[in-house]
C-alpha cells in the first residue's frame, strides 16, 4: 500500500506527524475559505479586498458616494459642516435593496474638503452619532476633543517620486519607531519631522527597515495605537495623509522599507469613536457572548468567522499596501488571536498545546488569507508575526501547512536577556545557555532577533541599559566619569547585542534610541503625570553629545550592522559553532566569512586562546574592547592573525587561530 505523502510542515518536522490531521485541517479550512470568497477561482482574494473602494465616502467624476454596511440599522443620515450637524432628508442614506449595505449620493457641491461629518444612526430601540467604519481621515477638536470623519479630497493629490520599492532582506534591519515620540521637544512630533530629523539618522545608522508604530487612528495617545478606532485612517495627531506619503515615499528614495504595525488582533471598545456599537448592534463585528471583550487588554475581538468583518480587515491590509505604498506589516497580538484564552494563563509545553481544539480555526483561517492576500498585492511585502506561544508553523510556507508569515518574532531572546541580568550573578552567564536562547528557533521559519523592543522600554518595565546601569546612568555617563558600574554595563550592553544579532536568521530589530542606550523609560502623557510630554520622546542630543558614553554605544551600533552586511553570505550561511566553555565563559562561531568570539568572563582574560577556523588570515573588523567604543582597549586591531599549522585538521583545511581576548568583551574578525 502506498504511504501518504507528509505535508510540507510534517515532512520537515516528524515530531508532528501525530498532529498532520489537524494541520491539514487547518489547511483545507483556508482552502475552502478562499474558494468561496473567489468564487471558485473566478476572481482573486486581491478582487474580494476591495472593500475600502466600496465603502466609505467617495469623490466621483460628478459628486460623490457614501455606503456602509450596518445591517441593523433603520435609518441612516450624513451629519456634519454641511447642514448644521442636522439630520436632514438631503442626506438620508438609503438601504440597498436585498442587502445590509447603505448609500448616499450627492452632488458635487454637497460637501468640500476638510468639513467635518459623522453618521447619525437609529436603530430600534435608540440612535448614536457615529464614525464611518471605513473613514479614511479622522481629526479630533482641539478643544473639546470629539473626534469626527473630515471630508479629504485635496486640490492636488500627492504624487509619489518612487512607484516600486524592493525591501533588502539578506539581513532585514528594523527600526522600530513611534512618530509622535521621535523628537527631542516635549510635545507630538510629526510625519514631516520624522522624515526630516529622524529618518536621516536611522539611514546612517545603518537600518534597512522601519516599522511604525501607531498609524491606525486610536482615540488614545497613550495606547501607543493598539486600541484602534478607525482602522482606514492614519493618526491625524501627527499630520496628513500627504504627509505620511512623503514620509514613506522619503524612505524609499533612501533605500528603507516601511512596515506597519497593523492591530487586526482588538479594536477599542468606544462607540462614539469606533465599531463598539455601530448601529445598535455590540456584535456587528464582535464575538457574541463571553468572547466579545478580551479579558486583559479592555477591547474587543473581531468575530473572524464572518465574511464581512474578513472582507473588512483583507480589505484593510491591501488599502495601506497601495494607498500608502507600506512595504508590510507586523501583525500585533497573534497570540490572543490564535486561541479561544488568548493565551493567557496558558502553558505551552508540547506541541500537543497547539492542536488541542483551544485554537481559534476562524482567526487561522483570516491570518493565512491575510499572507496570501498581502503577497498577492506585493509579492516582496515582508509580514511579520509576533506571538508568544510558539505556534509551529506560522511562518512557514503557506503550502506546507503553515499560515505564510515570512517572520516571527524571536520573544524569547528579550525575556532570557532580562532573566539573565535579573538572576545570574556576572560569573553564572553561560555560553552554552546564551548560545542556545539566540539560535532557539525552527529551522523553517525565519526569525526577527532582538534584545529589546517597545515593550521593554514602557513605563513598568526597563530596558537592558538601565538594569544594567540602573541610576549611575545619570550621574556617572559622562566621558572620563565613568565607575565600575557604567563600564560593566556598556560592555555588556554591547556584547548582548552583538551576540543576538549575530546570530540572527532572518532579521535584527531594535527600539527607537535603545542603541545608544537611551535613559528614560517611556510614559505617555495621562492624567497620573500632568499630560507631561517629558518621557514620551527621544532624546538625541544625548548621542549627539561627544562628551557623554551614550555617543559610544550609538557609534558600536552602527558599526556593528556595518559589519554585518559586509557579509554577503551573512542569512544565507548557518550559524555554525567553533567552540564553548562554560568554564571560560568563551564563546565562538563562524558566519559566513565572519567569526564572533566572546568572553563573557567579567575576571578572566585569556593569552593566546586556541580556537579552530578555516586556513588563513584574519584581521579584526570590530572589537567591544576599542577605546571608539568605551572599552579598554587592550587589543592592538591593526594586526593581521595568521592561523597555526596542526597536522591533525590538515585534511580539514582548518588550522588554530590564537588570540588575546580579554575579560568582558567580543571581537569580529573576518577571513581575508
């Protein structure tokens, strides 16, 4: 009899053989899904997500068009600038017959550029003032700070200098950033001063990629844009549309990919300002019951096994694809979308945690449509999966089983980073452990390494410079000022984040600042600090500052990604091992061309340490111990190694390489 072929994901992974059935479950699930949403293949998921073409206002060759689906609606009227905020019967939207889809037409002169309107809805039993689901511009009052949907039809639309955009990936080099909190000032910053203070700075450090935080509009600064209201619309509170598209388009023209942090995980419970209750109905686009409200997060969840509300949010992806040229996204919160307890309070021991019938089959089934769909529109957009759990196969291919994401998220290098330095003294950091946590990961899927993001900088939390460091970084970082303390941790600081990016499989992320070891945690302006701006920002006059050690670490971060893409081979190559002793606290491995070598001892340098490499010369291309960086410099890097003759690796063409590597500190050195 003959025995049936494994799926893809299987065939690279025995261990889930007993689980194959539910894999290709999942599988065929997606597979039908897509036929039906592309009428057995008649049209494509690229035809289906055209929703934001469809609904929402639009400026026709004559007038204008207005359509929203609200199936429990009874009546429906276009408030606003217009017609005094007063429902009148000249902007009555009709049902469309045999649907749950209003529409209102209008002529030319019937609304202008940048007037205010919302929706006023009835429905049986009550009425609300309401933003349109797929509004594309939303403004708040400054003073009263009602947000409303602002008619958007500019004289002169933007017109892009770069149409076609290929990210570089080999490796992918992110820039995590936040718009409003990228400046020095105290206060909101916006998409032209990114563009033109911070931008240039993220270019000449060396990253590839930036990934914006907070695009989505979202009633609270404070959320850091993940209870998102108006999912079509980018945040006004840091400029135009037009504005946003320069940013972008700036990028491009400086050889950077934008991705975007995209919530399709939650959305914000507020009905004035969101979908909560858009026509009298709470589960319009939420679970019904117990699984509409997340337990943690205060949000709603999307009820993914609807049609419209995967109409809404496919359409969603491809609207930020073409109408803002984004290279991608970084999906937030996959975890809690992937399983009935979001994961919360849950284990995940064996892979039997990820096919226990606790998973959300809906929500699997929109996450492989939204990473076909989003490759479809762009076959070089880059999609990114951060989630916790370790759900096998979600960056894997999408026939193979796995749900199509390029990346995931490796969460977790930054918790074995923060245990480390919580638990183990200096002389308990063991290679082998730190070897194993950066390299942790399935050898299908492609990974983003990092030692900190966002999450490690808020306010609750801290970053690695300052459990490091702690206090000292404020009185004692100052060139020639330094005390035990301060150097232990800028060595360290450097080290960590050369050994996590080194080993890298896909791509290397870090938070806006957190290279140069940026001081302040980050807090939002709330009620519980004055709505104080002063920890909601960046502060680069700091890395500016040639007199302070802050300058050190900036200019360590750009080389040390200098570096790395000197390495052509640098993704396409396995990390391979050299060698690892507990005992010394010594660890080396070969990429590529490159060899890392690391002694995390904080007592013991080490004379003429054999470590055995292919044949040949070597010269030190970067070194943790340079006085460019805050270290001792205790190595001369001008001298070419050469290795030693041993008849045993003869055959092996590999000879001893003997090097002084002294306590605390890590050199690159590359073959000639």
């Amino acid at each position: 009899m003959r025995k049936t072929k494994h799926i893809g994901l299987v065939a690279r992974d025995p261990y889930l053989e007993p689980y194959e059935e539910a894999i290709r479950g999942r599988h065929d699930h997606a597979e039908w899904k897509i036929n039906q949403l592309t009428r057995k293949g008649r049209s494509t998921l690229s035809d289906f997500a055209n929703g934001h073409k469809y609904f929402g206002l639009h400026k026709l060759p004559r007038g204008w068009v207005f359509r929203e689906w609200a199936p429990n609606a009874t009546e429906i009227f276009l408030i606003g600038d217009f017609n005094s905020w007063q429902p009148t019967e000249s902007y009555r939207a009709k049902r469309i017959p045999g649907t749950d889809n209003w529409e209102l037409r209008l002529p030319e002169k019937a609304l202008h550029h940048g007037e205010l309107y919302k929706m006023l809805v009835r429905w049986n039993g009550g009425e609300g003032e309401r933003i349109p689901a797929w509004a594309t511009r939303v403004v708040q009052d400054e003073q009263t700070k009602i947000f409303s949907a602002q008619v958007w039809n500019p004289a002169v639309p933007y017109v892009w200098k770069r149409n076609s955009f290929i990210p570089k990936r080999s490796p992918l080099l992110i820039y995590e950033c936040h718009v409003g909190m990228a400046q020095d000032a105290e206060k909101v910053g916006t998409y032209v001063e990114f563009r033109d203070n911070v931008l240039p700075r993220i270019v000449a450090d060396g990253y590839n990629c930036i990934q914006i935080m907070s695009i989505q509009e979202h009633p609270y600064y404070g959320s850091f844009g993940y209870h998102v209201s108006s999912f079509f619309a980018p945040s006004s509170r840091f400029g135009t549309p037009e504005e946003l598209k320069s940013l972008v388009d700036a990028a491009h023209r400086q050889g950077v990919a934008v991705i975007m942090d995209i919530v399709h995980s939650h959305a914000v419970k507020n009905e004035n300002e969101g979908l909560g209750n858009l026509a009298g109905d709470p589960c319009q686009y939420f679970y019904q019951g117990d699984r509409r409200e997340h337990p943690a997060w205060d949000s709603l969840c999307f009820d993914y096994g609807k049609d419209e509300v995967m109409h809404f949010l496919l359409s969603n992806c491809k609207y930020w694809l073409e109408e803002f040229h984004f290279d991608g996204f970084r999906f937030d919160g996959v975890t809690s979308m992937l399983y009935y307890s979001h994961g919360l309070g849950q284990a995940f021991c064996d892979y039997g945690d990820y096919f226990n019938g606790g998973e959300d089959d809906n929500a699997i089934c929109y996450l492989t449509l939204a990473n076909k769909l989003i490759h479809e529109v762009n076959p070089r957009a880059i999609t990114i999966a951060e989630e916790v759990s370790g759900m096998p196969g979600l960056a894997a291919k999408y026939d193979d089983g796995g749900f199509g994401f390029d990346y995931r998220m490796a969460m977790n290098i930054p918790d074995y980073w923060i245990k480390t330095i919580k638990e183990l003294p200096d002389e308990d950091w063991k290679p082998s452990s730190i070897f194993w946590e950066v390299k942790n990961r399935r050898a299908d899927e492609k990974t983003i390494s990092y030692c900190e993001s966002h999450d490690q900088a808020l306010v609750g939390d801290k970053t690695i410079i300052f459990r490091l460091i702690d206090a000292d970084m404020y009185w004692h970082f100052k060139k020639g000022d330094e005390n035990d303390r301060v150097n232990r941790g800028i060595a360290l600081h450097k080290m960590i984040r050369l050994v996590t990016a080194a080993a890298m499989n896909g791509g290397y992320l870090n938070f806006m600042g957190n290279e140069f070891g940026h001081p302040e945690w980050i807090d939002f302006p709330r009620e519980g600090n004055g709505w104080s701006h002063k920890y909601a920002r960046r502060q680069w006059n700091l890395v500016d500052n040639h007199e302070l050690c802050y300058h050190w670490l900036g200019d360590f971060d750009r080389k040390m990604l200098e570096v790395i893409k000197s390495e052509p081979r640098f993704i396409s190559t396995q990390v391979a091992e050299i060698w690892h002793s507990d005992a010394d606290q010594i660890l080396a491995f070969r990429r590529g061309g490159l060899v890392f070598v690391f002694n995390f001892s904080p007592s013991h340098s080490f004379t003429d340490y054999g470590l055995l490499v292919p044949t040949g010369a070597y010269e030190v291309v970067l070194n943790t111990d340079s006085k460019d960086f805050g270290g001792n410099g205790l190595n001369d890097d001008s001298i070419t190694h050469f290795t030693n003759y041993d008849p045993v690796y003869v055959a092996d063409h590999k000879e001893w390489l003997k090097l002084y590597i002294p306590a605390r500190s890590a050199m690159v050195l590359k073959k000639l």
